[in-house]
C-alpha cells in the first residue's frame, strides 16, 4: 500500500467556501486617463477589450439571480466609460449594493449630481480615491503631472455632497518622507474620519525596467515605524489590507506572543493568508474571471460564457489557491528550520507568482525571520 496521499480534486472547494461569492470585484474598463509608475493592471490592458454594456448588465443578473450581495467597480478608471450610470443602475437593479474606486481626477460637478438621482445615493457603500502625496510635488512623482490638483478637487466635491468616502494611499519609494504631512492633509484639512494604505508591488508598471518605486527594505521599515506612530496618534484612524502597517501590526503580535511564551498563534503556521477567496473573486475587463485583481494570470472561465456559480466553486484556479492553506510552512523548503513557521502565514500569492511564476511559496516581506536579519543590516 502506498504511503503517498491521494491528490487532492481541485474542481471540489475545501470547507468554508460560501455557496456563492458575497462580493465580487470588478474591473469595467482597461482604460485609464493617467499612466501610474506602480500600476499592477497595465499587463492585463494589452490585447484585451473592454465588455460591451449589454454583456455586463447581463452578468449583472446573473449575479442577482444567485444573490451575490456587493460588487466594487473599478479599472482602470471607471468614470472613462460613458455607461457607466447606465452600469451602476444595473447594479442596483438586481439588489445589490456598490463601491466605486477611482483616481479622482474625471470627477466634477456634473458626476455628483449624476450620483445623487434615483437609487445611485443609498445603495453606495463608499467612493475611494487614491492620493500618494500631501502636495502635487509628492503625489505626481509616482502619477502623471496635474493629477493631484485634479484628485482633490474630485475628492473635496465628494465629501462636500455627504458622500461616504475613503482614500487609498499606496506607499512607494517617493512619499515615505511624506507620511506624517500627508496623514495631517488628509484627516486635519480635508475632514476625513481616516484612510487605508498599502505598498506597491512588484507587478504590472513597477517591473518596468529602470523603475525605482517599490519600497527598499530601509524604506520599509522605516514606514513600519512611522504609520505606527501615527496611527496611535490619530486614534487607529490609519488601516490597512497589506503593506507595511500591516505587517508591523503582524509582527507585534508575533513579538508579544513569544513573550508570552507561546510556540504558536492560533489559526496560523500554513500558506493561510489569502482569505478573500472564501468569499470573494475578480473579473477583469473583458470578462476573465480570476480569483483576484492581483491574480489575474488564474482564469475561472469568462462572463456571460461560463456559470460563475459552476466556477465558484469547481474552478481549479481558485481552489488551488483556497488549498494554500492546508500546505504548512515547515514543509517549504525557505521555512523548514525557520522557529517561527507557526506564527507566520506566507503572505499574498500574488508577490510569489510575479517573481517565481509559482503558487506555493511565501512572500519574503511577510516573513519575521526576515524581518529579524533587516534589523540586523540597519
């Protein structure tokens, strides 16, 4: 009798898929008014067109007939598309609620108004603009000229009208210096009650050749320090999905575990950190369907081509990355004689098939070891 386990079915979900996708993110345009150094999308631009409406608004049904509760419609720049009101009344007509992510900068007065008519106002969860700098000298060094200017006058329309709105700011090698004065614009002078951050990573614009956007390991840490601080300061008004807040509020927890004495946190000690696609999945601009916006080489199927509920839950693509999870980090060749593989998760897929083209392995930016010998080095 062999003592190999069987393979595992990649067409059957592992315990705690959801029967249906609660969210579903999705990307409507290619297209883009500004061209951004850290742009994850722009390889998933070429060769690939957008969906006509009529194609869309009948995904949309197919997504009320299963009962799929929000979507987030983003690009792209979603306000290129001259539906996109037709769009979002599709959304709401098959019961769904919404969330709009955007660059800011095709924003007017007339979008405002568009947004206030009919059911557009309280089926909106939130609008996020994205903003990398307190001043045009420090957000247009990783974006286009005059995009700040335009962004905020988007950005201070939106919440002038009562809307419920967020801003992104993704941290990179130009605005690290920039953080406390940007947290000051952004919370003490525009009015927001916070905003969230996250980090460029290694895909899409920023592996361009020459490009220096991505943070270097000082840089990093340094935000580490610096969005800690400040997030005390502002009350835990600073959130994050990823980057380095995140991975600060990780290690701190790894930290104060071990002083405790404990071998292991609870719930950790395999590739766990991708939880999204328990829940939630992506479709890309022209119909692909994907596990997530940062997977978008995993195709599930096309829209309006393929049953997205069939896909669900048998597509190989998103099961191989739900089954992540049951691979433990002592059997990784990087983490085996590593003491703390219980404490750690491996990070988000999407760094780890960008550099290696593989599913199984960690994100070294996520890995504490790591993070113990960069403080050696500075």
């Amino acid at each position: 009798m062999s003592g190999h386990a069987p393979p595992i079915d990649l067409t059957l979900p592992p315990r705690g898929v959801s029967p249906v996708p609660k969210s579903i993110d999705i990307s409507l345009t290619g297209q883009c008014n500004l061209k951004c150094k850290y742009c994850f999308y722009v390889d998933r631009k070429v060769g690939r067109s957008d969906l006509p409406t009529r194609r869309w608004l009948s995904f949309f049904s197919e997504l009320g007939d299963i009962g799929v509760q929000r979507v987030t419609l983003s690009g792209g720049e979603i306000f290129t598309r001259t539906d996109l009101f037709t769009l979002i009344d599709g959304v709401i007509e098959n019961r769904m609620r919404y969330t709009l992510l955007t660059n800011g900068t095709l924003i007017t007065s007339n979008v405002i108004e568009k947004l206030q008519k009919g059911k557009r106002r309280i089926r909106l969860d939130s609008i996020q603009i994205s903003i990398d700098g307190s001043t045009a000298a420090i957000h247009d060094l990783s974006r286009p000229p005059h995009s700040f200017e335009r962004a905020i006058k988007g950005l201070r329309l939106i919440k002038a009208a009562g809307f419920p709105v967020t801003v992104r700011v993704t941290l990179n090698h130009y605005n690290i210096s920039d953080l406390e004065k940007l947290t000051e614009f952004l919370i003490d002078d525009i009015g927001l009650s916070g905003f969230s951050t996250n980090e460029a990573i290694w895909m899409g614009s920023a592996q361009c050749s020459g490009q220096n956007i991505t943070l270097s390991v000082k840089e990093r840490n340094e935000a580490m320090m610096i969005l800690t601080r400040l997030n005390e300061q502002y009350g835990g008004r600073i959130d994050a999905q990823a980057g380095p807040l995140l991975r600060a509020r990780m290690f701190r927890e790894i930290e104060e575990a071990l002083m405790k004495g404990e071998t292991s946190i609870p719930g950790r000690g395999t590739l766990c950190s991708c939880g999204g696609v328990f829940s939630k999945m992506a479709v890309l601009h022209d119909g692909t369907m994907v596990p997530c916006n940062v997977l978008q080489t995993l195709t599930m199927g096309v829209a309006g081509m393929h049953s997205l509920k069939e896909a669900w839950l048998h597509s190989p693509a998103i099961n191989a990355v739900r089954r992540r999870r049951e691979i433990p980090l002592s059997a990784l060749d990087e983490c085996r004689d590593c003491p703390y593989t219980s404490f750690c998760t491996g990070g988000c897929p999407a760094p780890v098939i960008a550099k290696s083209n593989r599913l199984v392995g960690i994100d070294p930016i996520t890995c504490y070891k790591e993070y113990l010998k960069e403080g050696d080095r500075t």
